[in-house]
C-alpha cells in the first residue's frame, strides 16, 4: 500500500509541473501575438519596387505575310496577282520606295524668281548655250545647264561654262524607285507550296519569295511609334 501511495503522489506531481509548463508556453505565445497586433504590419515605403508574382506576358509576334517579287514593272505584278487570285489565293499589290542612283544637276543660282530665270535663258539660248527652265522641286525658279548621270560629266561641264564666264555649280539631287511586291494574305499562306512555286517561276522568272510583317500591320506600328 505505501509504495502505491507514493507511486500515485509522484504522478500526481510531475502531473502539476506538466500544467505549470504549458501554462508558461501558452502565456508567452499570448505576448508575442499582443505585441505583433500592437507594432501593426511592416510598412513598404511608396518608391519601393514591387515584384510582380506573375510575369508580364510579352506582345504577340507581329503576323507574317508571303512577299512574291520584286518588279520593276507594275504591270508584272498585276499579272501575277491575277494569276494567284485565279488560284483563290488572296493577294494584293504593295509598293515601296528604294534609293536610286543619284542625278547631278548643273545649275545656275537665279535670285529674282521666275521672270528673271526666263529672261536669263533667252539671252543663253541666243549665245547658243542650252539652258532649261527648272520648274519644280528645291531648285525650281532657277536655270539648269543639264543633268548628268557621274559627277565627273557635271563637274566638266561646270568648268566649261566658267571659262565662257557663266557662273554655274553642281547639285546631287538623290532619286528614288518604286517596286512592286505581291503580297499574300496570312490567311492564304498555307496554300502557297513549293509545287505552286515551280509553277509561278516558269512564267516569271524573276520571282523571288520572303516572308515579312504584313504591310497593315506594319503600318499599325508605325501608327503607335508616332503617337
């Protein structure tokens, strides 16, 4: 019976010191959350960068468009537009410009305008010097003494009109192509194969193929770079 009765009394004290400490744990969880709840929430400063959780998603690809050219000749673009709209392929005609080769300008400076250019080139053409009338563009009013393909050619005759006393001087006046492309529609694409190709190129042989942003599309970006 006694060691019964002191079994029991030891249980019964580690039982309290098991209390005891849980009660001390309880309360100091208590005071930490009271402190939390006190203090509030970190504050993020205004210019602090936030990083986004989800990654921005990138722009589409601008579409593609199937390019067949290039013609110096409208005429031949058309005829091959004809033929792929024939073959239910929808096409359309695009044109851009190129840098040409560049044209030299003799040219005397006239300050009076027109009246005075006209009257200079009646007295040039009585000395049998050719002389013309420059109607438009940048030099328009002002008296040409011919247009030469190599500087070389403008820069000679140039000389020969200072030893004749006429002042004259050299302008480079920078030309500009157009070309033609026929342009497949994206939609269409699938139904451009090399087979259709080999067929194309018997009767323009100057076909060339390039995939590149469609020309609408290419004109909606430029529309959004400019605003």
């Amino acid at each position: 019976m006694k060691s019964i009765f002191l079994c029991l009394l030891l249980l019964n004290i580690l039982y309290g010191l098991w209390q005891l400490q849980d009660r001390s744990a309880e309360r100091a969880l208590r005071e930490v959350a009271d402190q939390t709840l006190e203090e509030g929430l970190p504050v993020v400063p205004a210019d602090a960068e936030v990083i986004p959780l989800v990654p921005p998603v990138r722009g589409a690809a601008a579409p593609l468009c199937i390019n067949f050219g290039t013609f110096s000749r409208e005429v031949r673009a058309e005829q091959l537009l004809q033929r792929l709209l024939a073959l239910g392929i929808q096409s359309s005609v695009i044109e851009r410009e190129i840098p040409g080769e560049p044209d030299f300008w003799v040219v005397m400076d006239i300050g009076g305008g027109r009246r005075e250019a006209l009257a200079q080139i009646t007295i040039l053409q009585d000395r049998d010097v050719e002389s013309y009338l420059i109607t438009e563009g940048p030099l328009a009013d002002n008296v040409s003494f011919g247009i030469f393909e190599s500087e070389e050619e403008a820069a000679s005759r140039q000389a020969e009109l200072g030893n004749e006393g006429y002042p004259a001087r050299v302008q480079r006046v920078n030309q500009t192509n157009i070309e033609y492309l026929v342009q497949v529609a994206q939609e269409a694409r699938r139904l451009v194969d090399q087979a259709l190709l080999t067929r194309l190129q018997v009767d323009f042989p100057e076909l060339q193929q390039q995939y590149q942003v469609c020309a609408e599309n290419k004109e909606a970006q430029q529309d959004q770079s400019s605003s």
